[in-house]
C-alpha cells in the first residue's frame, strides 16, 4: 500500500523577507508578541510556507504553544517536529550543537535546501549571569549559523518575560516580527561590532564571605587536574561531575600554557548551586567573547577546544582584560 503523506492547508500569504546580513545564509528574526493569536499569525504560515517549499521545519517553544501549534496546523503538525523549550535550551553551548547537528542532518545528509526554526528559549527562573549568557548566545547565532542555510525565528513573549529580556532581542536579532510582516531591527548589534558591545567582564569571584581554593599552574598540568578533582568533590560534586570539570580545565590550561604566558592561576569555589572554576591566563589579550560558540573546521588538527569546553560546561564566560584572559567555567552540582 503506498502511502499518502497528510495534505498542507494553504498557505496564508508571506511578507517578503528582507535580505539577510551580506555574505550570510542565515536569517534570524525575533517574534515580539502578546498574545495566541498574534503568536499564530506568525508562526502558522511560517511553518506551512516552508512546508511547501520542502524545508525541513522545527518548532521548540512551550509546551503551550506546541499544543497551539499542532490545533491550528492540522493534519500539516505530522510533518513538523516539535520539541519543548526546556528540553531544548540547557546550556548555550549545547544548545547551538544541536541545532548545528539539525541543519546538518536536514540539509548536508537529508536534502532540504533550507531549515526553519521556531526556537523560543527559556528565561524563566535564570539568574543573572545565565541571562546574560543567553543574551549572548542569541548574539553568536549570527555568527555561528551565518554560513547556513537556515531561517530562525525566536519568540518572545511580553505577558511573560521581563522588559530588558524583550529590549534584548532587538539587540540580538537582525530582523524584526512584530507586525504584518519582517523588518530590519534598527537595534541590532552585530556579534563582531567594535568596541566591545558584547565585551562583559566577569564579576568578581569569589563573592564576599565566600572561600576560593587558588591554584598556580605550569607546563606540568597534572597538579592543575589533581586540584580541580579534589576541590570539586569536596565542594558537593559527583564524581562524574568532576571529572567533566577536571577535562575542561585542562582544556583551557593547555591552551594558556601553548598559547598564553606559559602559566596561569586557578580559582575554584562554590556558586549557589554551581561550581566555578576561574582559568586566568596573564598572557593572553585577545580571546573573543564568542570563542567557542563557532564549530571547528573538521579538517583542521587545532580550534577544537573552546567547542568541546562548551559542551562540557553549563555556561562559560570569556573575559579579555588587562591582565589577560579569563575564562570561567559553570558546572551545575544537580
């Protein structure tokens, strides 16, 4: 019996869509919106529109819109994959893994000339510096996802979300869906933007009447491992925990000890419920806030690092000062 895929509905009609940053293949807006229906009239023909244009179709949002989504797409929702928000947005470096694996299954192996994403993260109960890093992960898509054939939308919800998470995205997005149709968000700061738009230097660690173990390290970085097992266990931190710690730290060590001044200092305490690990290398002055967040050339031996500390790691922040550079790693003890 051959079997009949679910029919599309027709499509509503599209607005044009403003061309994307020069040299990109990537289109990245934010859906600024208050209500189902608004939220609807954006979503619904795009996902029908790249339907019928055979582009393979994401949608990860709430479990609230999914189930608005999947009534008003029909028998169309058969055809879209769907995915709750906080199964989804964990961890910024993983997060964007994972998206790069799904273009890279629908388009390189899968033959869909493009993806489209409907990709709402979760903002709810993060604290600052996650924010912040969110904040700055929806600015390294554009660098990140430039070179891929892919449409994102990230919605953004004012009944629900803060004001400055809402002023954000205008920062964050090139373009802009919040009436009859796209346009160019003249808000938007570019990830590479000169004079450290993005820069944030990282808060002073530890915090007051908090306790840091301190650790020098050099060439021999086994002491640096030993240190970092020790003081994470000690801390609250499994076992596997630990050691997930103890590989991107000597990740980022070995870099500063190739790369850097040849030496560094670790400092290692407790955050609320994280771990944090300071990596401060004196010798290096020029690290992008973004490093880490563009995938590595397979063909190249070196750049793999920065990527793989990301996937290890809950967050990570990167702070180039006049002292060096210093990247700090969060580790969740749950």
């Amino acid at each position: 019996m051959t079997l009949i895929p679910p029919a599309v509905p027709p499509v509503p009609p599209v607005p044009p869509v403003p061309r994307p940053d020069e040299g990109s293949l990537l289109i990245h807006q934010a859906l600024v919106y208050g209500t189902d229906d608004a939220f609807l009239a954006s979503t619904v023909p795009f996902c029908l529109d790249g339907l019928h244009a055979d582009d393979a179709v994401l949608a990860v949002t709430t479990e609230a819109n999914i189930d608005l989504l999947r009534q008003e797409l029909g028998d169309a929702a058969g055809q879209v994959e769907f995915v709750p928000s906080d199964r989804w947005y964990r961890s910024p470096g993983r997060t964007l893994s994972a998206y790069h694996r799904y273009v890279e299954r629908h388009t390189v192996k899968g033959g869909h000339r493009r993806v489209r994403v409907i990709g709402e993260p979760v903002w709810h109960g993060r604290d600052a510096v996650e924010t912040a890093e969110w904040t700055r992960y929806e600015a390294a898509i554009n660098l990140a996802f430039a070179p891929c054939p892919a449409w994102i939308v990230c919605p953004y919800d004012t009944r629900s979300l803060p004001a400055p998470v809402v002023r954000d995205a205008l920062r964050t997005h090139p373009q802009l869906v919040t009436g009859p149709g796209p346009r160019p968000s003249d808000r938007y700061v570019a990830p590479t933007t000169p004079g450290g738009a993005w820069k944030r230097p990282v808060a002073p660690f530890p915090a007051p009447g908090r306790a840091a173990a301190e650790q020098r390290f050099g060439a021999d970085l086994g002491r640096a491992r030993a240190f970092v097992a020790e003081a994470a266990v000690s801390l609250g931190m499994s076992p596997s925990g630990a050691r997930r710690l103890v590989l991107a730290v000597n990740e980022v060590a070995t870099n500063a000890v190739q790369h850097g001044a040849g030496h560094g200092l670790l400092t290692l305490g407790r955050s609320g419920h994280r771990i944090v690990c300071d990596v401060t290398d004196p010798g290096r002055t020029g690290a992008d806030w973004y490093a880490g967040y563009l995938p590595p050339d397979p063909a190249r031996r070196r750049g793999h690092g920065l990527w793989a500390v990301r996937q290890l790691c809950d967050l990570v922040e990167i702070d180039t000062h006049e002292h060096g550079t210093t990247v700090r790693l969060h580790m969740d003890l749950s």
